[in-house]
C-alpha cells in the first residue's frame, strides 16, 4: 500500500478540473478516489464496506508485525496498559 502519482492531459485533465470547479468535489484528489471506488463497483472488484475493511485491517496489521519484526516498533502488553491507566478487563 502506498502513494500514486497520476498526472492528467487532455480531456481526462478537462473534466477532472470541471468536477472540481462545478463543486461535485472539493479536491481532485477526492474526485479520483470516487472515481475508483465506482470503478470497483462497476467491475465487482469490491463487494462492499465490510470487505474493503478488513483488506484493511489485514495490511495495518501485517505492517505493524513488519514494523515489531524491524525492530521500528514496539508493542505493549494490553495488561500493563491497563495497569497503567488503572482500567480493567
């Protein structure tokens, strides 16, 4: 998961600037992701909310074991957490 970099010409660039200017989106970065997610929809790539969120949760948490595994973080147990703050179970 990471960063794209589109750049638009033409009619492509054309009506993205219209979305944005018409008040459809307030930015084209906004207007690009609607634009995805409906493609998702039109070819079945996404079924729904639910499954879009947990393809999420799974990459967070294979880049939190990547991130413990590297050594760049660390994780602490949920009972000193609570001992900590003085909560409970």
């Amino acid at each position: 998961m990471g960063e794209t970099v589109v750049r638009f010409s033409g009619a492509p660039e054309i009506v993205l600037e219209k979305l944005v200017s018409l008040g459809y989106y307030q930015t084209k970065t906004e207007a690009l992701r609607a634009g995805v997610m409906h493609l998702g929809k039109e070819y079945n790539v996404s079924t729904g909310a639910k499954e879009i969120e947990d393809e999420l949760a799974i990459r967070k948490m294979l880049k939190v074991n990547a991130e413990v595994d590297s050594g760049k973080r660390k994780l602490v147990p949920l009972d000193a957490v609570l001992e900590k703050y003085g909560a409970k179970r």
